[in-house]
C-alpha cells in the first residue's frame, strides 16, 4: 500500500515546550534500573500463555531501545504489575546496541513482541506491511482529544491511521565539557566545522597525556553514529534530507564532500578519542562523564537523564549547542523527531490487551509529567508543560529544548518506503566510513552514491515497490511534509 504523505505541519505546539521549559523545577533523584540488556532475541520476551507466580496471566511483552529512562519505565511497569487487576504481566526488556536487528529476526521468525518503543527505522520499514496498529481503532474520544496537538498527517498518521503518539521531542546537539574547554583556553563551543576540528586537536595536543581527548563518537555502528551527528549537521548546511533533494526529486550527496573531509581530520589519532572505530554509545558517555572527552553529538532528549541518573556528572560541567556546519552554513532545517511513542504489533495475539497496557502506563499523566520532571524528555504535550516542572537542565541549557533551526522533515523515499528501494553495493553509511576511515576519494565515493540510490529509486517506481517523491518549491528552511 502506498501512503499519502499529507499537509504542512507547525512546530507552533512543540515550541511552546520550549517557551514553558524554562519555568521551575527540580532535579531528580538518582534510581537503579533493574531492566535487563539483551543480546539476541531468543534470549528475550516470554511468550503470551507463561505462567506467572500466582497462577496464569496474559504476559504483554515491551521492547526498548532507550537506556536513559530504562530505571523511570521499569519502575513504572513493576507498579502496573503489582496494582492492576486484569490479570496482566508486563515483561519489559532493552536491546540498545542492536535494537533494529531485533526487531527484523522477530518479525522473520513470527516472534514479534507486543508493544516496542518506536524508532523511525524500524518503523518505516514495516509500516507498508500492516506490521503495526491503527490506535484509532482503539482510542475513545478523550483520549482523541488529549493528544490531538501531536497527531501529524503525514508524520504519525498516514492514510488516517495513528501509529505512535510522540510525547516527547528530541533532536541533535553537540555535547561539550565546559571544564576541558577552559583548560586549553577556547573560549566558546565552535559554530562551524573548521573551529570544531581545531578545538579538537588543541584538546588532544595539550590534554592527551592525561588521558583526555579533544572528540568522540559511537561509530561502532556507523548508522548509528552518523545519524546523531553528521547527518544532521548535512540538513542544516546542504538543504538536503539526508542526501535527497525534494524540490528535483531526486538524491545528491556530493554536496557532503567537504563536511567528509573535515570529519576524517575529527577521526583521526590527532583529535579523537583512541577506539572510536569500536565505541558505543554507552562506554562513551561513561567517558564524558569521566571527564575524558572534550566534545561529541547525540540527542537533546537523552542526556539529560543519563547525566542525572546513569553516569552521574555534574550539570555546572557540561552543555550543548546547535551542530556546527562547514562555515557555519545553514540552508536548511535539522531534524527535529518525536519521542516518548510506542507502536503496537497489529499481529499481537493479545491485541486488546497490549493495547489497554499501553494506554494505562504511557500515557497516564502522572507518567508524563514524572517523565519530563525527571529529564529523560521535553514534553510537548500541552498539558503536561503547564503541570510539570523540569529538571534543572532543561531549564538551565536552552539548546536541549527544540527550537527555530529544527524541524519535522518529509521523508526521502529510502525511508518513505524503505522495504521498497534496494540499494546495491555500500549504503550511506558505509561509504561515508569508507571516507573516513579508508582511503575512499570523497568526491568520486559521493557520486558513485549519488548513482546508485537514484538508480535503486527509480528502479522501485519501475516496479511498483515505490512511488515518485518530489515537493513542488520545496523550501529547506520552510519544510513541508508530503
């Protein structure tokens, strides 16, 4: 089924987040999480008829990728398990590092869980095949009406189907250590890719003997790392969605060379944190924490949380500014995504069910307003902005909260219909690693990329597997969705 991609959309309700954030607030208080990472999916949920002590109960089985709010939502999902009476367990599991892979050998092996934190991936790539439910089919009209502000045509409901409510937002900054910068002397965080290279290398120059480094990133996964840090820092300064220019309809990355270029001078043994190559996510924030790391990207609505709760770091040492470009270049809008949404199994036996968990635990108030007091997110729910009031950090750090250079960002057709498009050879990810990390030349690597993902687009409009996706005057810096 091919879905209508339809209307424009106003961050007008997002960036009262913003607005309201800066009231007052509280800090939270450090909690020990007793969720479990998982490795591989045959290791994972139980099935729908286990047996739970005190006799046979429904299991409904969640998945999450996110480990900054896993403390919040296990503790949550222990009191729903000891106070409701449908006869319900709730069987809550992370897989962080290899969440989408997850996900693609349950939906192959049937083994789907029932409800999963959504993840645009993931998402996308299912969607076009009745993977996930339409919560209209499910919600009354209060709650219709509660979260009719983050309902989004084109966005998280396509074809008037709702598949996830956003309850939070999130996008990407560059993350830095305010004591390392006042060490070497740099005086404010950089705003163009040049500064950022040069800040680097002094921290490494001055600071590597003590064990500290000017850069980092997770770039065991180079789709994970890229997509929190040069990919969006491209949107802004190319104008482009990840390498596909909507007004032309069709894709160029060559425009990426010189952010390339500059990016394998960041990696290198002169500037980066030794291991980036094997680093994730995780074992990297420990390290900022620690004081190792002068600087590194990710998402605006994590950190928080993981600074409060998880590798504990005073807040007086670190903040986080927009993403620099290459001469600080701004064409375009960055990403700006919701979170805090769940997508239900449409093939769950145990529908209705999974269903009224979902309902009960995320997207009770009381969870909501916690959610953001405690700083695993930036609400964007009306309602919970004039209840709650947030952690110290988002009121303190302007740039965790979504502002005018974000936005919510049309889909280029790779993700549009992602099962659809079969691109041969390297994808984005892997020939940007071959820049810089090999010896690939940018400038012939970025073409022959260019070539292949339009060869693999038109081949799925050939074949019936895709559609043309192309806006009439598209405005980077006034997106549209379809």
């Amino acid at each position: 089924m091919r879905l209508r991609r339809i209307g424009a959309i106003t961050l007008a309700a997002l960036m009262t987040a913003g607005t309201l954030a800066g009231c007052s607030g509280k800090t939270a208080t450090t909690e020990t999480t007793n969720a479990q990472t998982t490795a591989a999916p045959e290791t994972t949920a139980a099935s729908s008829d286990t047996k739970a002590a005190g006799g046979e109960k429904t299991v409904i089985n969640i998945w999450s990728k996110d480990r900054h709010d896993a403390s919040y939502v296990q503790g949550k999902v222990d009191q729903y398990n000891k106070t409701n009476t449908d006869n319900i367990q709730v069987n809550y599991q992370l897989y962080t590092d290899n969440y989408v892979q997850a996900i693609d050998m349950a939906v192959q092996s049937g083994e789907l869980p029932d409800i999963m934190v959504q993840q645009d991936q993931m998402f996308d790539k299912y969607v076009n095949e009745g993977q996930w439910a339409n919560l209209y089919d499910f919600m009354d009209e209060d709650m219709k009406t509660y979260f009719k502000d983050v309902i989004f045509p084109g966005y998280n409901e396509l074809d008037e189907k709702l598949y996830f409510i956003p309850t939070t937002g999130t996008t990407c900054r560059l993350f830095y250590n305010k004591e390392i910068f006042a060490r070497v002397g740099i005086a404010e965080p950089p705003k163009t890719l040049e500064e950022m290279v040069a800040d680097s290398k002094l921290i490494t120059s001055k600071l590597s003997g003590e064990g500290i480094y000017g850069f980092a990133e997770n770039m065991k996964s180079a789709s994970s790392g890229l997509q929190r840090s040069l990919l969006i820092g491209l949107q802004r300064e190319t104008g482009l969605v990840n390498g596909y220019d909507f007004a032309k309809g069709e894709y160029d990355f060559t425009p990426w060379a010189e952010s390339l270029k500059l990016w394998k001078e960041l990696l290198s043994e002169d500037s980066a944190f030794p291991g980036c190559e094997s680093l994730d996510i995780d074992p990297l924030r420990t390290q900022f924490a620690a004081g190792k790391i002068g600087m590194y990207m990710s998402y605006s609505h994590a950190e928080p949380g993981v600074y409060q709760n998880q590798f504990p770091m005073d807040s007086d040492k670190w903040d986080c500014v927009p993403i620099p470009t290459v001469g600080g270049k701004a064409t375009g809008k960055q990403l700006f995504t919701g979170t805090g949404g769940y997508v239900i199994n449409a093939k769950s036996p145990n529908l209705e069910k999974a269903f009224k968990v979902y309902k009960d635990i995320f997207t009770n108030e009381d969870y909501l307003v916690g959610y953001y007091e405690g700083g695993y997110g930036v609400s964007i729910l009306p309602s919970v902005i004039a209840k709650a009031k947030p952690s110290v950090d988002f009121q303190n750090k302007k740039w965790l909260l979504i502002s005018d250079i974000d936005a919510l960002l049309p889909k280029p057709p790779h993700s549009a219909f992602a099962s659809g498009m079969v691109v041969e050879g390297e994808d984005m990810f892997k020939t940007c690693e071959s820049i810089y990390y090999g010896d690939a030349d940018p400038d012939t690597a970025l073409k022959d990329l260019t070539d292949r993902y339009n060869k693999a687009y038109q081949a799925a409009i050939k074949n019936n597997t895709g559609y043309e996706v192309k806006i009439p005057g598209y405005d980077p810096m006034n997106p549209k969705l379809q």
